[in-house]
C-alpha cells in the first residue's frame, strides 16, 4: 500500500495529464458528430473482427432461442405466401406487377456487437460495402424496426439504433392512419414516444405503431410497436404516445438490412422540390 501511494505521488502529474486526455477525448466522440463518425468508421475493421469472434462465442448458447425466432419468422412468411396464393388468381395483373417490379431487397446479418444504456446506442452487424449495405439503409428484424445504417467497412457496418436520441422515425397509427415523430427519450429501452398526433385521431391503448412509408429507407407498415399509454397535451392540441417496443433490443440477434431499389431516384427529386 505504501509502494502505491509513493507511485502516485511520484507520477500524479502523468496521471493527471492521462485522466484529462481521456475525458476531452470522451466529450469529442460523444457530443461531435464528425468526430465520432471518423471514429466509427475507421475502427469497424479491427473492433468488428474481435466482436465477431466474442459474438460467435456468446452465439453458441444461444441456439435454442435463435432457432426459436427463426422458426416464427419462417411460420409468418408461409402464411403471407399463402394468402397471395389465394388472391393471386382473382388479381393476375397485381400478380405479375408484383412479380416484374421489386421495390425493396432485404439482406440478412447479424448483431455481433449492442448497447442499450446509453443516450447514443449502436450495433455492430457482420456484413459491410462488400456485400451491398451502405449508410442510410434501413435495418428490421422479424419483430420490427431497429435502426438506420452509419457507417460501413468491407466487412461491418454499423447502425444507429433505434434507441438512440439523435434518431427521429417517420410512423403513424396502423388503424386510423395519422402520422408522427417517434423517437427515444432515454428512459428504458422498452419504450419510445410517439409525437405529433393530433386531438381528434382518438389513439388507443393497444393500437399498432407501424412505420408510414414516407422516407426513402423504410417499406410502410414495419411494425414499431403498440400504444401503452395516451397523453395529451392540452396547450398543444396533440397527444404524447408512449409505446412499447416490439424489438427487445436486449434479445436481438438476427435482423434485415433494407435497400429501397429506387431511393435514389426519389432523393434527387425531392432535392430538387427542396431547392424550388
């Protein structure tokens, strides 16, 4: 013990000097976008590497449940193809327009590195630029929404999580339609507020929170979550939605990065209709 404080006695200036580097360096990464992007993007190759070799670890005592969630997922696509096989023949030009043009393509990763403590959460998946995933694509699991692609490498890309206070999710009510805001506030990673509704749309406690389809990352109707609880704000005349997430981000290991085939296309002329 007193080897140690002669140490620190010894040294406090080199300590001092190090515990200051890392607070600036942590005040930078945290609370600068630019900075923390360069950060992200230039460590995704080594830290990707070692999260995928401690994920695979993690991974092997989770088979049962992933088999699990992979069978439900399985089960809801047979019965959507098996209700497009009943309609099919009663709507053969929808069949063969749906057939001809495909407006979205889903590639499936994994969650190999996760967090949900913090005011900024990412994941880390194991597929990069090398196999199609580049920033801005939307990224859904068999449950629901999770977040929007960062950055990329060759082989990693990294995603803002849903949970995450930066990122705001055009949705709206599944039932009657009005559309909002939805974003996280910090609180638990369960919950996620919905904003913008307006007095007369009458949202109920249950009712399905889906995305709107308006931006170019996301298909409409991706489950988000359901209604738990209805708050209005009088001065405002909209109501504050709290809901309940579908995705337990703290349970997530499989997900869909998805590529809207023409967000290009309607990117640039949106641009254009901005600059008007």
């Amino acid at each position: 013990m007193r080897n140690f404080i002669r140490f620190i006695i010894r040294n406090h200036f080199l300590l001092l000097f190090l515990l200051l580097e890392i607070v600036s360096f942590y005040f930078i990464f945290n609370y600068n976008r630019y900075h923390r992007n360069i950060y992200l993007s230039s460590s995704n190759q080594v830290s990707g590497y070692l999260y995928e070799r401690f994920s695979s670890v993690i991974q092997y005592f989770e088979l049962k449940r992933t088999n699990e969630e992979l069978a439900l997922e399985n089960a809801e696509l047979r019965n959507q193809l098996d209700k497009h096989s009943f309609y099919a023949p009663l709507l053969p030009e929808l069949e063969a327009d749906t057939i001809a043009e495909q407006h979205y393509r889903y590639m499936a990763a994994r969650v190999i590195n996760n967090s949900v403590n913090k005011h900024f959460n990412y994941l880390t998946l194991n597929k990069g630029r090398k196999h199609g995933i580049r920033p801005d694509m939307g990224v859904i699991s068999s449950r629901g929404l999770v977040g929007v692609v960062l950055n990329t490498s060759e082989n990693y890309s990294t995603v803002i999580s849903l949970l995450n206070t930066r990122l705001k999710i055009s949705a709206r009510l599944r039932e009657t339609g009005f559309f909002g805001s939805l974003g996280w506030e910090a609180t638990s990673y369960r919950y996620a507020t919905l904003s913008g509704i307006p007095a007369h749309a009458n949202p109920l406690v249950g009712d399905a929170v889906v995305t709107s389809g308006f931006s170019s990352i996301f298909p409409e109707n991706i489950l988000i979550g359901t209604i738990d609880e209805v708050n209005k704000d009088q001065g405002e005349g909209f109501y504050d939605i709290k809901v309940l997430l579908s995705v337990d981000f703290k349970n997530l290991q499989y997900v869909q990065v998805v590529e809207k085939v023409k967000a290009k296309e309607q990117l640039e002329l949106e641009n254009l209709s901005d600059n008007d």
